[in-house]
C-alpha cells in the first residue's frame, strides 16, 4: 500500500547512508531493515497487543543501547531520547529510575572514554525529537543528574543537588487534573497497517497530531532523589499525553522500574490524588481499548516477559548492555 511503499522508499534512503555502530556491530542500514524506529510527525506501532510497559524497542533514537527485558537504556555520544510505551493524558502517575555505573564501550573512539555518562529524565510527549535529550524542546521536561537543573525549552533551572552517583533512585511523578482536552488517541480498526520488509511484523503508521500549545492547568511534575520529594519541578504544563522519557550521554546508564513494587515508596497524595504505578496502565490498557476515552495514548505491542525471558520470541530486540 502507500503507507508500506514511502515508508519503505525512505528507510532504504537512510539505508544507503547508513553509518556503523561501533557499540553494537551492527549498521543503521541494518537496522533500519529488522523494524522501523519512530520519525518525525509518524510513529510506527506493532499491532500485536502489547503485555508490559518497558522501554519503547521503537520510539528511541537508533543509537541508544536497550537490554533484553527493555528496562535498561545505555547511551552513545551525544544525548538522545528513548521513551516507555505507554503514556498518560489525566490522573497521577509514579515510576522510578536507578543511575548505574558507566558500561564499557570498547566502540567508542580514544577521545571519548574519559567523557563520563550523565542522564537527563522525566516525560516527554510523542512529539519530542529523539535525537535531542529531553527538554530540549517543548514537548518535553526534565531533571538532569550532572547538576540536579529541570530543563524545558532548553531553558536550564536550579532545582536540586546534583544526582548522578551510581545507585541513585530517581523517582518521576505527574499530576494532570481530569480536563477535557480532545479525545486520546487509541487503537482502531481503520488505522493504516503495513508489513516491515521481510519481519514478518504488521505495524500501524500513524501521523502524530499531539502538537498543540494549550496548557494543562494545575498539571504539576516532581521529582524524588531517593523517596525524597524534591519539590514541584515544573507547573502548567502544556496538554498532551506524557510518557516516561530518558536521555543518556556517553556511556551513561539508567535501569527503568514501572512498578508495582518500587525501592522507595509512592508519593501519598502529593497533590491531593491517589497516584498510580505506570504498570496499571497495561490494566488500563485492556479495560479502556474501545472506550472513548482513555488513560492511555497508543500502546505498543512487545512479547510476553515469559516469552523474552525464554527467547521464543521473534520479535527484533535491542543489544544486550555488557
């Protein structure tokens, strides 16, 4: 169909062009032909129904590192962005990251190795780049571990002490009030769908319309340095659907936990509302599927964590970190 032949004709563009990973022995080129990697304005989404929320094997940026079980991102150079694959629109939401030491990157060149790896988290909307970090634009927000700063439009603010010693626990919190702000986009049937080259994997393309600059008001995100809240990071923030959001730089290294049980406990009713680990969303996800509203934006499908753990699954996965 048309969807499958401009797709095709553009991934076999970057295909020519594409550069060497050194980190992974593979090339973008051949990436880009075991599945396709969210782009500007589109994003791809597997139709299988998806079982956990993890880390996006899709909505990342190529050079980003991701473990087996899809929890732990490893950087490469410069910052870039991998998001979760599942977002909110309304309510109160918690999960938590832990900083990990710098992995061995034998790839890298000389001048790099002694470039210590930071991390820049919090959430960012679908439409954030990802290849920038997050907060780099308008459509994301976040607390960077090298100098504990929120960053937004690139705009750097004090926030808290710096956060970057190996086994810190990073916790994300975000509160958007129930407004009505437009439907959330969610899975139907008449959505375009494609095979990716020779996967043997149907996908959904999607354009993504989650550009507005109306703002959520009395949305609030905080940030917690080992259960400690470390206040409210940013306020009214712009409306969209918000998904765990990660940057890492060098050979950073953040390991991702969605809950239900976490190192430190969940905020009490910071602001009022009862918060939800982001793991109820894959719940959320099966009751609210053919509502016409929902919590959730666009889930992706990822094989069964018994799957993944056995490697039955076909589906393409990022390198393991060493």
């Amino acid at each position: 169909n048309n969807a499958d032949a401009q797709t095709g004709a553009s991934d076999n563009k970057r295909a020519r062009s594409g550069k060497k990973h050194k980190d992974t022995d593979v090339s973008l080129a051949a990436l880009n032909l075991q599945q396709p990697f969210n782009v500007p304005q589109y994003r791809f989404t597997p139709v299988v129904p998806h079982s956990a929320v993890t880390l996006s094997l899709f909505d990342r940026a190529p050079q980003l590192r991701l473990t087996k079980d899809a929890l732990t991102a490893s950087g490469h150079k410069g910052y870039r962005l991998i998001r979760g694959t599942h977002g909110v629109s309304q309510g109160a939401w918690y999960c938590e990251a832990t900083v990990l030491e710098d992995y061995v990157d034998e790839g890298l060149e000389e001048r790099f190795l002694n470039e210590k790896g930071h991390c820049r988290l919090g959430w960012a909307r679908s439409s954030a780049h990802i290849q920038l970090p997050v907060g780099a634009d308008r459509f994301g927000y976040c607390m960077t571990t090298k100098e504990g700063n929120t960053v937004h439009e690139r705009r750097p603010k004090s926030y808290t002490s710096p956060a970057g010693e190996v086994g810190t626990v990073i916790g994300f919190y975000i509160y958007l009030p129930d407004k009505d702000y437009g439907e959330v986009q969610r899975p139907t049937e008449d959505r375009d769908k494609f095979w990716w080259k020779n996967s043997k994997k149907e996908y959904y393309l999607d354009e993504d319309k989650d550009t507005g600059q109306e703002i959520h008001k009395g949305s609030v995100m905080r940030f917690y340095v080992n259960g400690k809240d470390q206040g409210k990071a940013f306020e009214d923030l712009q409306a969209g659907v918000y998904y765990p959001a990660a940057s890492v730089y060098m050979r950073g290294q953040v390991t991702y936990n969605f809950g239900p049980e976490f190192k430190f406990p969940m905020p009490n009713k910071p602001d009022g509302v009862a918060v939800r680990a982001i793991s109820q969303l894959v719940d959320l996800q099966r009751e609210h599927l053919h509502s016409s509203k929902g919590y959730l934006h666009k889930p992706e499908a990822w094989p069964s964590m018994d799957d993944r753990r056995s490697g039955d699954s076909d589906t393409p996965e990022g390198p393991t970190v060493q």
